[in-house]
C-alpha cells in the first residue's frame, strides 16, 4: 500500500473550517476526498487504487455519503484494465472483514449480537457474522433515527431470515449487555473524544468480541490490564500512528489508535497489540481462554478491495459483462 512503510490507509484531502476562496468546499461532518493505491501479488497480481469523495449531507440528496470508484491498473505498464463503482464492493469488504475476526475469535455457539449504527457498514458486517456463526438468532441495535432503524430491520427479515429475534434499544449499553458479537459502526466528530462511543467494561458479557470498524473508545485501565486486543493489520496502525503523530487516537477514532498513543506512552507493549494476520497464520492462538474480552480493530485495507475488484473483473470478463473503452489508437507523446 502506500506511505513509507508500504501499510498506509491511503491519502485524504480536507478542507478548513473557513476558506477565503468562493468555491472552495469548508469543513463538514466527513466531508472530504480520498485515493487508496495498492498492489496485491498472489492469484491476484494485480495493482489498483480506491478513489472516493465523502460528504454526509448526501444522504439529503438520497445519495451514498461516500460515492466510490475502483480503478485496476496493469502492474508492468500502469495502464488501466477495468474502472467500476466500488459502493457495493467497498460495503462488503467493509463488513467482511469484521467477519473473518468473527469467524476466528467469537465463541463457536454465539447467538446475540449487538449493533451500534445501523449504516451500511452495520447491515454488512451482520451478514457476515451470520455467514460464520449461522448459530446467531438475535440482534439487538441501537440507532439514531427511525429511517435507519426501519431500513435495517427490512434488511434484516428479507436478508437474514435466521434472526428471529429483532430488538431496538435506547442505549449503547442495552446494545452490549448479553451480546456475543458487538459491531460499532457510527460516526463521530474527529478528535472529539466524548462523541466517541463509550463502552463500559461491565457492559461486556465474558468472552465477547467488540468489532470496532469505526470511532469507540474504552476506559484506559481495562485496555491496559484486561482486553485483549486484535488489529486487521498492526503495520497499518503504525502507518497512521507516523502520518497522524501522536496523540493519534484524536485524528483516526478506531480503537486501536488509542492503543498506539498507549505504546506511545510507554503504558504498554507492542506485543499486546495482536495482528489478525499472526492468528490466521496459527502464530497466535485465535482464542486463548472463553472468558477474555477481545477488542478487534477493523481500519480498512485498499489491497482488500483490489482483491474483491480483481475478482469482479474476472468475473465479468468470464460472463460478458461491461464495456470495453479504447484508451487510444496510437499513444500521443509516447
């Protein structure tokens, strides 16, 4: 991926709180424009990057807050060999990824889960632990407004017919409390640490996996002395952790940037921050006892969507979808 360690999420541009110039966008809640590159090898061999803008006032216009592209480039000569919309795929690998942490770390017999945001990112993330735990019969979620609400639970009878048991709270503790899974997939204000959802540690049932795709925050002597913590990739954290220097936590809301802040200060080690990568690799063990609380950071990984856009290009190549575009007849100024 990017950056001078190769593991960077990607390059964003923001806008400031007042700009003197008339058309120049100012800051808003996710409001901003952002290219992630990457080369994945393997059976993917393939070079490519994200591109999108954000603005949450889309969402007023029945618009995606994030509208996404994904281009796929040849990785000898850079040229580009399939441009497609990614909002479909950048959900589902949004969501799946907190699933593979599922299928390795929850308990085998879960049955609850909890979401917080019922978004895109929260509908995804629910079917992909359903895919892996098919024990899963409740859900349990907490929203900010009806609108959301009504639309994921339609999701959830027409999509995910196993749930049988829907519940909506009022709380975030009412959302964790007896939950297997927890997903927290709701936005916040960057850097302002009280609007990052809270989670009390007597809120957790023993055990529980936390799936933290977005802002949460944790008392710091529960992170320290009790949670055990797990990253989709530590190299990527490191990355934000050298672009965003400390404090980083209030610059990227996932958890495990507090963590990093942690290390930062000296509080803990960086062999208490586990790598997703090491347990599928069987270096770590996936779950160490049936008690302990795992907090399991999902940050987001553009050689993921290369792989799943490199798998739609096959695909659609194989089936005769798409329009083939002509790049040119002759390159000018070869």
């Amino acid at each position: 991926m990017g950056g001078s360690n190769g593991f960077s999420h990607g390059c964003m541009i923001t806008f400031p709180e007042e700009s003197p110039f008339p058309n120049m966008p100012v800051d808003g809640p996710d409001r901003r424009f952002m290219a992630m590159p990457a080369y994945l090898g393997g059976k993917f061999n393939m070079a490519g990057a994200k591109w999108y803008g954000s603005n949450v006032e889309n969402k007023a216009n029945g618009l995606p807050r994030s509208i996404l592209m994904l281009t796929l480039n040849d990785k000898h000569t850079g040229a580009p060999v399939a441009h497609m919309s990614a909002n479909v795929l950048s959900a589902y690998r949004t969501g799946a990824i907190p699933g593979v942490g599922v299928k390795h770390l929850a308990v085998e017999d879960a049955k609850v889960v909890g979401i917080v945001g019922p978004g895109v990112m929260g509908k995804t993330a629910l079917a992909s632990f359903v895919a892996v735990r098919p024990s899963i019969d409740t859900v349990k979620i907490k929203g900010r407004g009806q609108k959301s609400l009504d639309v994921f639970i339609e999701f959830v009878k027409k999509e995910l017919p196993s749930i049988k048991n829907i519940e909506v709270v009022d709380t975030i503790e009412a959302a964790v409390r007896d939950c297997d899974v927890v997903c927290l997939a709701t936005s916040a204000t960057v850097g302002n640490l009280d609007e990052y959802p809270f989670i009390d540690e007597a809120w957790i049932k023993a055990g529980a996996v936390i799936a933290c795709p977005a802002s949460a925050r944790f008392d710091e002597d529960f992170v320290v002395n009790r949670a055990r913590t797990v990253v989709d990739c530590y190299k990527l954290y490191e990355a934000w952790s050298e672009e965003y220097p400390y404090p980083t936590f209030h610059s990227i809301p996932i958890p495990a940037c507090f963590n990093m802040d942690l290390l930062h200060e000296g509080k803990i080690e960086k062999s208490d921050i586990h790598d997703l990568g090491d347990i599928l690799m069987g270096t770590l063990p996936a779950r160490r006892n049936d008690e302990e609380i795992i907090l399991y950071s999902v940050g987001g990984m553009p050689v993921e969507d290369v792989a799943w856009g490199t798998m739609v290009y096959r695909n659609a190549l194989e089936k005769g979808i798409g329009t083939k575009l002509n790049l040119w007849e002759t390159p000018h100024l070869a």
